[in-house]
C-alpha cells in the first residue's frame, strides 16, 4: 500500500538495503518494510553451491578430451562480490538478472585456463588416467587466481567424473588395448604353459633326486648292515680266538699239572725205591734159607712143606722118581688148614 512493502530473508541470505543509493543496513536473515520506489535490496545465497562443467583439450599428441566435473564454493565476501554482479530482487525476492550464470561461467573459464597448460605438457594416454592430477591442478589455480578473489568466493572441492577422448580415438585405443590384452593373455597362457612344463620338470627332478637318494639310503643301509656283520665276524672269531687261547691255557695247565705230578711221582717211586734198596741191601748177600726161616714161622706146617718142595725143586736134577699120592698131598695140606684154624 503506498508503495510500503514488507521482505524476509532466510539465515544463508547476506541482505544489503540501499535507499536513494546509499547503503541503510546489511545482515544475514533480515526482514523489514521498505519504500518500493526509493529502494533496492541486494540478497547473496552464503551456502555451497555447485558447478559443472565440461570442455575440451588438446594434449601434447595433438589428441582432443573432453574433461567433466563439478566445482563446490561458496561465497564468502558478499560485500565485494555485490560490487562485481548485480544481484538486485524485486519485491518478491527474485533476481532480476541472472549474474550467477555469468559468476558459474568465470569459475568454469578459471578451471579450463588451469588445466589447459597441464594437459598440452602430457598426452593422451596419461591425461585419461589423470583424474586426480587434475583435480588438484585446477584446485591449486582456483586458490591461486585474482578473479576468484576479487569476486569474493572460496572453492571448497574439484571433481573430475569423466576424461573421454573422441569417439575415433576411443575405438582406436580400445583396439590397441584390446590387442594389447590379447597379447597378455596370450603371453599368460604362454607362460602358464611353460610354468606348467617347469612344474612337471622340477616334480620329475625331484622324483630323481628322491630315488637317488632313497639308493643312497639302501646303500648305507648295505653298507653298514656289511660292516656290522664284518665287526660281528671279526668279534666272534676273536671270541673264538680268546676260548682257543683259553683252552690252550687250559690244558697247557694241565699238561704242566701232569708233568708235575708224573715228576712226583717219579720222585716218590725213586724216594721209596731207594728206601727198598737201603732196606733190602743188607740181605742182599744173605741166603735165602736163613733169610726165610728168620721170617717164617717153624709151627707153620704150609710153610714147611712148601720149603720142602722147593729144596725137592732145586734138586730135581739130583732125583731120579718122585711119586707124590694124592692122599698124601690133601693129607698134608688138610693138616695144614686144621693147624692154622686151631690156631687162630
């Protein structure tokens, strides 16, 4: 009514009123009535806001890519970016120009201007792979430009979502790649085949290795089993040497035993041969008959008949007939006996 109008902005909004062209307040969130005809009302978003982009590059190989991303910023010297662009809204808080395509388009030409002296050093291969490197390249330009600090604004994040080159180069290099991983595989399968080969070899080698080794066993094992039963020949033939010893020893012992016994015995017999020749060498020259009737008993009828056959005996030469009946011989020796018995 009467050209007095009413306005309210949110906290993320910086407001600047200007009445007659002069600055009357500034804030964040502010909200007041105003005359319509003799002011204008400046209102900056303070969020995040995002760009994308897209644009295209020559790499040092003279290959075109096209690089797509997104820039996050926020503002965060409204003042001195509402001297730049006009972002003036009417009663109805709507801008009446679009400055923020023109704010988007710096940021998007400050970005291209960083990554096009880093694309042209590099080519075509390495600029696909090189997402990263590119972000922080246009990251470093952004931080390090004047435009985006005259217009008052901080870059918050870089991301690059696509490095694609052209169509023709695309084909091209997905048949060289894809040649390129045929030879792979065919060299992987070259050198899983010979791996396999090797494999077999070294089993085979190792079979060998084994079985020589296992003949090398057997023949220690032969080897030792010869000595143990040469060690085993040798002591019993030692052992058989020590009883031959012994026996020898043995009888060597009994032989000098004998030999012993045999010398004492023949010093016995010659003790008691001379004491027989000592005791009979008186007698030697005496005779028989006085010898006999010294030891003889003159009551022993026997006695006297057997001295009388043999005085008969020695003179048997003298005798011409001697008739002996043999009454008369079992008289005389039966006389004998009675004699003898009667005695005892």
């Amino acid at each position: 009514m009467f050209g007095i109008n009413y306005i309210k902005f949110d906290s993320m909004t910086y407001v600047i009123q200007y009445k007659n062209g002069i600055k009357l307040k500034e804030g964040r969130g502010l909200s007041f009535f105003y005359f319509a005809p003799n002011t204008s009302i400046v209102a900056i978003p303070l969020g995040s806001s995002d760009v994308n982009f897209i644009f295209t590059e020559t790499t040092n190989d003279f290959q075109e890519i096209s690089i797509q991303g997104q820039i996050t910023y926020k503002i965060k010297d409204p003042i001195q970016l509402a001297e730049l662009l006009d972002f003036t809204v009417d009663d109805k808080g709507k801008y009446k120009k679009d400055d923020f395509e023109k704010l988007n388009e710096r940021i998007i030409n400050e970005a291209q201007t960083a990554t096009a002296g880093f694309i042209r050093e590099i080519g075509l291969v390495k600029s696909i792979s090189s997402s990263k490197e590119i972000e922080n390249v246009i990251t470093q330009g952004l931080n390090q430009s004047n435009t985006i600090n005259q217009l008052g604004i901080q870059p918050l994040s870089v991301s690059i979502l696509a490095i694609k080159p052209s169509p023709e180069t695309k084909r091209a290099l997905e048949a060289k790649t894809r040649e390129s991983l045929l030879k792979e595989a065919d060299s992987a399968i070259y050198e899983r085949r010979n791996f396999s080969v090797e494999q077999e070899r070294m089993i085979k080698q190792s079979e060998l290795n084994t079985e020589i080794a296992v003949e090398e066993k057997k023949k220690e094992i032969a080897e030792k089993q010869m000595e143990r039963a040469v060690a085993e020949a040798k002591n019993e033939r030692q052992i058989r040497e020590m009883k031959v010893d012994a026996d020898i020893s043995v009888e060597t012992k009994k032989q000098d035993l004998i030999d012993k016994q045999v010398s004492n015995e023949k010093k016995t017999a010659e003790a008691n041969g001379y004491a027989i020749e000592a005791m009979v060498k008186p007698y030697k020259d005496m005779d028989w008959r006085l010898i006999n009737a010294l030891t003889s008993n003159s009551t022993d009828s026997g006695s006297q008949i057997a001295l009388a056959f043999r005085e008969l005996a020695e003179n048997a030469g003298k005798i011409g007939t001697l008739n002996i009946s043999p009454e008369l011989l079992e008289t005389l020796v039966n006389n004998g006996v009675r004699k003898n018995s009667s005695r005892k």
